[in-house]
C-alpha cells in the first residue's frame, strides 16, 4: 500500500502545472481516463502519467479506479478537484486583466454571469440589440451553475455584471433588478382546469407536481406560496432544468410553476395554459450586481439602461421587466441618448 504522506508546499510549487490541473478536471468531468483522452488530444498513457505524477506527490490516490466502468474521485481527489477549480477560475481572472491592462482607456468588453434559464430565455435574445448598440465592444456571456461561482467570477474580473438571485451577498453592489412572474402551467385539457378557481388549492394535491430542487431559492419561493394558500403540493419531479418542469406540463405528466420567460412560444402555440389560482403570479427578484466601485462604469450604466429601455417599450408578455435599484440612475447625470424603439 502507496504510503499516505503529507505534500511539501516546495514539491507543489516544482511539480505541479496547469495543464495537469486542467486533465484532472476532464477526467473528473467525463468519469472516464478514455474519454478524457479524446478532449485532451492526447494518449490515455500521457494521462495516466500525468495522473500518476500528481498522486505521488500528493502521496495519495485521487481517483479510484474501476474496471471497466471508469473512475471516481477518492476523498483527497475531491480536495484537489476543488483545488483545480480555484486555480483555473484565477488563471481565467488572470487572463481578463491582462486583456483589461493592454487597452484600460477604453472599454471594450463587458463580461455578464448569470444561471442558464436566464441565458437561455432572455440573455441570448439580447444579444444582437447589445452587439448593435455597442458595435465596439465585445459581450462575453458565462453560465454560472452557483452563487458561490458568481461570485468568484465577480471577484477575479472574469465577470463585469452578474445576473443573482436575491439575497445579494454583501460584497456585490445591486445597480438594477430583473422581476420575473412565475405561473401555475398546465397541459390544455387537465383537470385542474375544469375545477373553480376557489377551489383549485384544495385540489392540487391530487396531482403529480414539478418543481425546483430542494436547494434551489425558487422551490423555497413556490413552497412559502403553498403553504400561504394552504395547499398540499403532491411532487414527483424535482430538476434544476426548466425545460424538464416544462416537459413534463406539457406532457400532461405533471402541473409546474414556471415564469413567464420561459414559456411565452409554448403559451402562444396552445401547448401550455396558464392556470388561475389565488397567490398567482409569483415574483421572483434577480439583482443585477457589480463590484462596489462600479456602478459608475460607462459600460455598466449603457448596459442597464438598455435593459430598462427595451422592457418599457416592449409589448411581449414574456420581457422580464428591468428597473434601476434607486430611483436616481447610478451615477447621476444626464440619461443617456434616446435609444429607437426596440421589440424583442
């Protein structure tokens, strides 16, 4: 048995590389030596040694190894993992101030993270009116899976702006908010539907539900709704995605608590309806966040105020509405030049 010892700071600073820590993420990733080969580019041998390599001088296993069935990570794997994750999230925040430092008289990108549904259904959309608007600048877009991961982009300069769910941690500042409604949804035809709205409550426990995971701050927003109406949710389907919760309504297979984003094309075809229940809808708050000192930010305010301008003009029920934090717009002074009408 390989001897459990503890690394010595010197041997990391001599034996460690990047792009090792970057072949332990893919293999964690893919769960498979063989798999990881293939994106790397490179020989399952040439990962193995590399492997090997940092398992000697950590003095332990990281993966353990099953035949024919891939690998997992052993408890000091899930360490160094997490290790991997830090270090490659500061070589990326590296590179952007770098990027920052050759040109800092001007501004010529603006990064933005946000959680996937608001990528999906509303950032992507905005992104040929930004591209327009500010022709010179380039618009990065990084999906983050967690507030944890916000924040690290927002602290290493990866990200300029992040779109976060409230409560805000308090070391971002809050120049705008995105409010979102949330609705009951339903397959045309259920049964929910042929009851009164009165008693529609009462009802919903007769039938399978989807809704967020557990950890999830919009399952704790539908659970206080419940249980303010008093009603007794019956769930079967707990996801992360939207489009699982969306499936499974349109389907038929279950009812969902959905915002409006994310279902404005399944609305207009007919494959979804919105049903009345009293509490409905639900709003559900988005802190767009800089770090303090930003808020005055020329690319920053541009970008928000474009948000405001295109949720006041627009007439698509699904435009998640903007509003500045305050009622005076970050930074005072005069607005900016008056934008065309915009529909999206």
């Amino acid at each position: 048995m390989a001897e459990n010892r503890s690394p010595h700071r010197q041997q990391l600073l001599r034996g460690l590389t990047f792009d090792q820590l970057f072949a332990v993420r893919t293999i964690a990733s893919t769960g498979s030596f063989r798999e990881a080969s293939k994106i790397l580019c490179l020989t399952q041998p040439a990962i193995s040694q590399r492997v090997q390599h940092i398992e000697h001088i950590l003095g332990s296993p990281i993966f353990d190894r099953h035949s024919g069935i891939g690998v997992t990570l052993t408890e000091a794997g899930r360490t160094f993992l997490a290790f991997c994750d830090r270090a490659m999230l500061d070589l990326d925040g590296l590179c952007a101030d770098m990027a920052q430092s050759e040109d800092s008289d001007a501004e010529t990108t603006l990064g933005i993270t946000a959680p996937s549904d608001s990528i999906q259904y509303f950032i992507i959309r905005l992104l040929p009116l930004l591209r327009a608007r500010f022709p010179d600048r380039q618009i990065r877009v990084t999906q983050s899976g967690s507030r944890g991961e916000s924040l690290q982009m927002m602290r290493n300069g990866t990200a300029d702006v992040a779109f976060y769910r409230v409560p805000l941690d308090p070391e971002l500042s809050v120049v705008a908010l995105m409010d979102e409604q949330l609705h009951l949804v339903a397959a045309p035809g259920h049964e929910i539907l042929r009851i009164p709205v009165e008693e529609r409550p009462g009802a919903l426990g007769v039938y399978p539900f989807a809704t967020y995971i557990s950890s999830m701050r919009s399952r704790q927003l539908v659970e206080r709704w419940s249980l303010k109406i008093g009603a007794r949710l019956c769930v079967e389907i707990e996801s992360q995605s939207l489009d699982v919760m969306k499936q499974a309504a349109v389907s038929g297979s279950a009812l969902t608590v959905l915002p409006d984003t994310s279902i404005g094309e399944e609305l207009k075809q007919g494959r979804l309806v919105i049903a009345d229940i009293d509490g409905m809808p639900l709003v559900r708050a988005t802190a767009i966040a800089v770090r303090p000192g930003d808020e005055r930010r020329p690319a920053i305010q541009e970008f928000i105020d474009l948000l405001v301008r295109i949720s006041r003009a627009s007439t698509d029920k699904s435009m998640p509405g903007f509003r500045w934090a305050t009622d005076t717009k970050v930074g005072g002074g005069a607005a900016p030049p008056a934008a065309p009408a915009i529909v999206v």
